[in-house]
C-alpha cells in the first residue's frame, strides 16, 4: 500500500472533529487494507510505530527532525523554527517548506506504508558511535522521497505527535463496523490482548468466533480493571452481599508477568519498568513457583517499615541511571493482591477464588513481599472492613479497596463491582505556572495547566500538570485569560537554555542527575536537550529555571544569559498571597 493513500485517509480524519464520522472514514479504509498490514496500520493511526508497553522508541527529538527537514528543503534550522513558530508545529511547517522546495531528488520511488513503517522502527535499532548522524540519514532518506503532505505524517510520527483526533475507541468500534464484528466482544479482545492489530486481523480473518478465542498471554500487559468511588463503607457491602475488603496502598499499581523464566513489570498505564525495579524481579522469582503467570500488586517506597509518600516511589521507577543507588535510597516493598493468570487465565474466576489461588502459590517475605491485608465481610460483620479501613490509615496507607466477592477480573473497565475508599482529601492552593496547548478538538485551548506549590523557603516547586473535570467553554475561558497574560518568547528561551544549559551545570557543579533529583526529568532526557537530540518543553524550561533560581549563586548568572526575564520573576515572587500566578 501506498503511504500516500493512509497520508489521504490521515487528512480526512484530521478534517472532522466528529466522532461517528471518523469512525466511518477509518472503517471504510480497513476493509481496503489487507490482513498483513493490518498491525502496521493500526499502530500508524495513532501515530506511533510500536505499542504503547513496548520498551522500544526512537529516541528522535524536534532538533533532529529539524535537522533533517532543513536538509532536505535546502534552508537553514532557524528557517525552520520560524516555520513551526507559523504553523503551530513541524508537521504543517514542513508541508509549507516543501512548496518552496530548492532540493532534487532523482529516482525516487513512491513510499509504501510497509518503508515507512520499518524505516521509524529502525531508528530504535541505532546506536553507538556516529549514532545521530545515522538517525539523520534514516529520517532524510524518507523525507527526500516524501511529498509535501507525507512529509508532514512522517515528522509528526516520529515525534508520536499525530494530531488527527483519533484514540483507541474510535479505532476499536471502526474494527468492529468494517468487519461486522459485535462492538462489545471486539472491546474484550482488545482489553485481553492489548493488540488492536491482532484484534483487526482476526476479525478480518476469523470473524466473531476468533475474536472470541483471543485471551490473555502472560508477556502482554492486559488493560487494568479499574475501580469507582465508594458511597461508604455500609453502603457498599450492603450492595455487594459479600465483598472482600483490601487495604488500599499509596504506591504503584503493577502488573507482574513471567513467561518462559522471563519477567517483565508493568504500571496501570502499562509502561515497562522492569529495569528501574530489579530487586522487585527478585522479590518476585523467589516468591512464585517456576510457572507463567500474571499477577497484580502495588509497589510502595518505605523507611524502617512505615510506607513514605507516593513522590518517592515516582522517583524509583522514572530512573533509568545509578538504580544501585536509588535502591539504597528508596527501599521498596511488594503488595500482592489478584492473580489472572497461572499455567491458564484466571481472570474469569470470581476474586475470592482467584486470591484463594494467590494465598496458595505465593512464598511471602516479611517486610519484603507479602499479600494485601484482607477481610471477606457481608452485612453482618461491616465493623470488620471499618476496623481495616482505621488501621490503613492509621499506617500511613491510603484507605481501602471494595471487591464483590463474586466477579471476575474485567480488563479495562470501571464500574461498581470494585470500589475505592480513601480518608477525606485535603485540599491545596496551588499556583498557576505555565500550560499546554491540548490536541484534536482541543488543539485551539490550553489543555493542562502546570501547577506549583510552595515549599517551607517560600519558594515555587512544579507538581504536576492538569486538566481533567473541565468542559470546552471552561477551557476556552481559560485560554482566553492566559492568553492576555502571555508575554514571553518561549521558543528563544528554550532555545537559549539548550545553548546554556552545560555551562551553567559545570559552573554550579551540578551532574545530570542532580538535576533529576531536583526537577524529575530524567538524565537521559537532561543529556538529550544538552546534546540538541531533544526539544525541552515549556514545562520542562520553567521547571529547570525555577530550580536554578532557587540557588543564590545562580541568580546572577540566570540574569547574565537572560534566562529569567521579568515577567517569570513576577510570576515567581508577586501575589504569593494571593495564589495568582500566571506564565
């Protein structure tokens, strides 16, 4: 297939925010594609070349596929710059660029979807010496034979940033409409296997009876079933008949799994974090039997016994550098609680049971590795899970889950036969510091605000970006009110910092991790900014800036290299009373 005729299907996605209508257009296209490509294209139109709990990347940034666009358009990077500053992004800038095009290329051959595809995993292959310039190549030889609009696509997927407005949904019922398959049985597939690219092809191929044959595999991460709120303990029993009441920790939800000896740790969004945890895939091997499994359980960060806060197990699995010394550090413990699968899946058992087979198979380690606290309670016995509840909080966890004793495991899924109890929250006044612009329909509004608190020196500490809870007309609003306050050039500032940032390091004899620790982007990420191989984001700027400025001997020095102007100082040190801050 030509890479041209999904570029076509891409800009017809792109042209609706409607979701039945793209769901038509994606259908129509995959009743046109045949069942060997059908994984490629799947993962493509979500702009990506591997699945989302692949370890693989590309490990490309903006600056190398500025690089290459310039190459090839026959201009200079700041031409380029200037282009996505225009356009909003590199895709629509080099679709402009290549109208003005100084560059022949002879004998070029049309680009296939399969190039494509095999071109971008590769860039995950490279590395060692000469590394970067090879990427370079890699990404020129498809940007020279590239059309204006395919060009486009390809700068967009390399940097995963598709911007047609189509998720998993849209794609899951899409399978389901071009293959006349039940949209509820085509949904379990795609939760049991995580692979809409299996899902597509036996349902292609195999139609309903082969969806219905696709289960879990232990080495594929299965979709996390998820949990509601709790109206109240009495409430909820009452409900349930039978429930099994489990402590809630304040940890990292993981999903364990080994196949053929091998064992691999994933999170609830599904990211691998196998090599930030070795002593996890210790804890683990020791205490199954030597059998293929998938198990769930949280991780938790704890200090002679007491579990520590959510921030410093955050730490422990975003380091990719120096794990020996964060082991030290951060102990770590393991909570178990559900088993889906042992020598067979086990999702479909009631939790009772599935526990039942936990309790029997596991070899549990005090302090170390042990199962989840646990009360099976019915109406007549609520004090019981009232009494866990107490002593959770009471030890510094987070309340407690609500499980029907007689459901099984639902990948994917949040609703009430699983529920959720914690202690009252506390509320916070955070600062406003900087925002996102959201994708899709919401690429005109700023998507997710970067908030900051203040810590015992009065000074701003970033916490995390959000966004959730807010309709179309309140992010309007909003992007209309940050929009007035807006002052800085972002780009020159980001650009400086890339320049800056080594001999700002060296002067303060600050390492790579030392920035780590301080602001949670990792090394490798600080070394690709520093190198030119990575863009930093907005976030990330202001994060290291406001770190830097905390430090009296680099205050001067951020002022020289103009990389706090005055309106980051007035956000920075005006109304800190009154909770109003705005970049």
């Amino acid at each position: 297939m030509k890479y041209q005729e999904l570029v076509n299907v891409y800009e017809a996605l792109g042209a609706t925010t409607k979701r039945l209508e793209k769901t038509d257009i994606l259908s129509d296209f995959l009743k046109t594609v045949d069942a060997g490509d059908l994984e490629k294209i799947t993962l493509m139109i979500r702009g990506t070349v591997f699945p989302s709990w692949s370890e693989e990347e590309q490990g490309i940034g903006d600056k190398f596929v500025m690089k290459a666009v310039a190459d090839v358009v026959g201009v200079s990077v700041a031409v380029v710059e200037d282009a996505i500053r225009d356009e909003g992004d590199i895709g629509a800038a080099a679709e402009k660029l290549y109208a003005k095009k100084t560059q022949m290329t002879f004998f070029s051959q049309p680009l296939t979807v399969d190039f494509v595809f095999k071109q971008l995993r590769k860039l995950a292959t490279i590395s060692g010496s000469r590394s970067t310039s090879k990427k370079i190549s890699n990404i020129l030889e498809l940007l020279s034979s590239a059309s204006a609009s395919e060009a486009k696509y390809i700068c967009r997927t390399i940097l995963e940033e598709l911007r047609i407005g189509v998720g998993e949904g849209i794609i899951r019922d899409a399978i389901s409409q071009a293959f006349d398959v039940d949209k509820d049985l085509a949904e379990r597939a795609h939760m049991l296997t995580n692979d809409l690219g299996l899902v597509a092809r036996v349902a292609k191929e195999e139609g309903e009876k082969g969806l219905s044959g696709l289960n879990l595999v232990p080495g594929r991460p299965v979709k996390p079933m998820l949990a509601q709120l709790s109206d109240g303990i009495e409430i909820s029993i009452n409900e349930m008949g039978c429930a099994l009441c489990e402590t809630k920790y304040d940890g990292i939800r993981m999903q364990v799994h080994k196949k053929d000896g091998e064992i691999t740790i994933f999170t609830r969004r599904l990211e691998n974090i196998t090599l930030a945890v070795p002593e996890v895939v210790d804890l683990i091997r020791n205490a199954f039997p030597d059998e293929d499994f998938i198990a769930e359980g949280e991780i938790i960060a704890t200090r002679d016994g007491k579990p520590l806060s959510f921030q410093n197990i955050l730490r422990r699995v975003r380091r990719k550098y120096n794990i020996e010394e964060a082991m030290e550090k951060v102990p770590l413990m393991v909570y178990l609680y559900d088993l889906l699968y042992f020598k067979e899946p086990t999702l479909d058992l009631p939790i009772i049971e599935r526990r039942g087979i936990l309790e029997e198979i596991v070899t549990e380690e005090e302090n170390r590795i042990e199962l989840s606290d646990i009360v099976n309670v019915n109406p007549q016995n609520v004090e019981d899970a009232i009494d866990l509840f107490n002593k959770s909080i009471d030890g510094g966890h987070e309340g407690i889950m609500i499980k029907n004793c007689s459901e099984p495991y639902i990948p994917g899924i949040r609703g009430k036969k699983m529920l959720k109890l914690k202690a009252e929250p506390e509320t916070l006044d955070a600062v406003v510091i900087g925002g996102v612009k959201g994708i899709g329909k919401r690429g005109d509004f700023i998507g997710s605000y970067l908030i900051a608190l203040r810590d015992e020196n009065d000074e701003l500490q970033t916490l995390a970006h959000v966004g959730t809870g807010l309709s179309d007309d309140d992010l309007a609003k909003l992007t209309e009110k940050m929009e007035e306050l807006k002052t800085l050039d972002r780009e020159k500032l980001i650009q400086k910092l890339v320049r800056e940032l080594p001999e700002i390091r060296a002067g303060l004899d600050l390492s790579r991790e030392d920035v780590e620790r301080a602001t949670n982007i990792g090394a490798k990420r600080v070394a690709a900014i520093e190198e030119g191989r990575q863009f930093p984001k907005w976030s990330e700027y202001l994060s290291i800036v406001f770190m830097l400025w905390t430090n009296d001997s680099c205050r001067a020095m951020l002022d020289e290299k103009g990389l706090f102007p005055m309106e980051l100082k007035r956000a920075f040190s005006v109304n800190r009373n009154a909770h109003e801050h705005t970049v």
